[in-house]
C-alpha cells in the first residue's frame, strides 16, 4: 500500500518538474544571451517521461514514472527583424528562443491536471489505508 | 451475498478480496502516473478471472461447512478450519495479484495508439476503494461478533 503512495508520489514530481520546465521556457522567452553572457538565444527545455522498469525481483504491479529534462533541438528559432536591437545580426535580425507560449500554457494546463489526477489518487490511497487500520479496532 | 458474506469462515475471503483492492491500486496509481509517458500501455490486474476465483472459493466454503448458522463451532474446532484455509488459498494463486496488459482496441486520439483515459481510470479507482472498504467493514463486522462473543462467554 505505502508503494502506491510512492508511485503517485513519483508522478507528482514528474508534473512538478515538467511545470517548473515550463515556467522557465515562459520566463525566458524573449532571452537572447546565454549564462556565460554570449549572444546566444535560449533553448527551450521539455520534459520526457519514461516508465520505470520493472524489476524482477517483485512481481508485476504498478509502475513510477521517471522524468526528465531535455533541450529541444528540432523547434527552430525565431527571427524577429529588430534593427536596433543590441544582438541583431548584420541583416539586422534578432534570433529569439524556440519557445512558443501558446504550447507552453497549454502543456501548463495538462500538467496542472495531471498533478490533481496523482494528488487525488494519493488521496483514496490514504482512504484505504485509514480503512485498513480501523480493523485494529 | 451480504449474508454469505457475513458467515464466519469467509474472513479468508474477504481478506483476498482487500488484499485484491489494494493491488489494483497500485497498478491504477501507476497508470495515473504515467497518463502522459508516450507509449505507456494502462495495466490492470485480471479483474475477471479475481471474480470467477471468488466465487468458486465461495461455493466451495458453503460445501465445506454443512450449518453455516453455527460459526462459532467451526471456529473452535482447530480441526475444521485449518484444512479449509489451505483449500481456499489454494484458489488464489499469486498470479491473480500480478498486473497484466489487457488487450485493448488501438486509439486514435493520441498518436502513439494509447487508449488512456484519466476519467475511466479514476472511475475504477473510486470502485476499487468501495470495494475494499466493503470488505474491510464486513470483516471488522465479524472481528466485532467475535470479540463480543468471547466477552459474553466471560
């Protein structure tokens, strides 16, 4: 029982990362220097999600799920014709990051539900415990 | 059901049947938390073949016992319980706790063909928690008969 806990426990933080991901995507979507100062825009990151595998030891039961961040390297970047701009280029475009906000929100929103989804699953879980100790008596 | 049910003698039963409820659990949580892997496929455990098994252990406790009236006198004698106990389990092999992957038709709402759907999974988990508290009540109901059975004999 206390495993399924650690399951939903495991999706919450995969939602959690995936909507920290997205805020920073949201947050830096007009950067256009990197960390280390370089004119460089800001790649958008993503989350993956894996399930994690099973081991032989237990028999089949329900499976965590691990997540993690990576950089989209397939989105293009877009070019924004900015003249004035400090980090335009001699054509006089700016390269701004490969983030588009409409996707993030709307990642943002599955994320959001997705996380209520594991939260209420904990929820019954805890249910069926308490039900399991009020045999003590 | 509910009378059968509540004969003494079937605790073992309804044991099987928490112990069911709170494996399904886990599988349905893993299956919630993986709503958004790609190509995860939702397990289950075999619901089915959990029901046949408990209604054939079932009859086979009604056969056993010839007055289910009188569960006190099957309870204390040592020598008719523990030979039905070891049948009964018998019934439950560990297979029927072990997650499978049911076959489903593929989707075409998402593109990996998974046909996940949150609602039908937080819908069965809702069941599955009714149900195990079904059990657990029926079984701390027959705890409470015989908790006030040996009280009264005091």
């Amino acid at each position: 029982m206390f495993r399924t806990l650690d399951i939903s426990a495991s999706g919450l933080m995969a939602q959690r990362l995936r909507m920290d991901t997205i805020a920073g995507n949201i947050a830096q979507s007009n950067t256009t220097v990197n960390e280390e100062g370089k004119v460089a825009p800001f790649q958008r990151r993503l989350v993956t999600f894996q399930a994690q595998q099973e081991s032989s030891s237990q028999p089949a039961g329900g499976l965590a799920v691990e997540a993690q961040v990576d950089l989209d390297t397939q989105t293009p970047f877009r070019k924004v014709h900015q003249p004035g701009h400090p980090h335009a280029d001699a054509d006089g475009n700016v390269t701004l990051p490969n983030v588009n906000t409409i996707t993030e929100f709307v990642n943002a929103i599955e994320a959001g539900r997705s996380y209520e989804a594991n939260l209420s699953t904990m929820e019954i879980t805890k249910g069926m415990i308490q039900g399991a100790f009020k045999l003590l008596g | 059901m509910l009378s059968q049910a509540l004969a003494a003698g079937n605790v073992n039963l309804l044991k099987q049947a928490a112990r069911f409820a709170e494996n399904r659990q886990e599988v349905l949580a893993g299956n919630i938390a993986n709503i958004d892997t790609p190509g995860y496929k939702m397990r289950d455990l075999p619901v089915d073949s959990f029901r046949a098994a408990l209604a054939t252990a079932m009859e086979f406790e009604r056969g056993q016992r010839p007055t289910s009236s009188s569960p006190g006198l099957t309870l204390s004698n040592p020598g008719s319980t523990v030979q039905p106990i070891q049948q009964v389990s018998d019934l439950f092999p560990d297979q029927l706790f072990e997650a499978i992957d049911p076959e489903r038709q593929p989707g075409i709402t998402f593109q990996d063909a998974g046909n996940r759907s949150i609602e039908s999974q937080m819908l069965g988990m809702t069941k599955n928690a009714v149900y195990q508290n079904f059990a657990l009540e029926l079984l701390r109901l027959q705890y409470d008969q015989l908790s006030s059975a040996i009280s009264e004999q005091a």
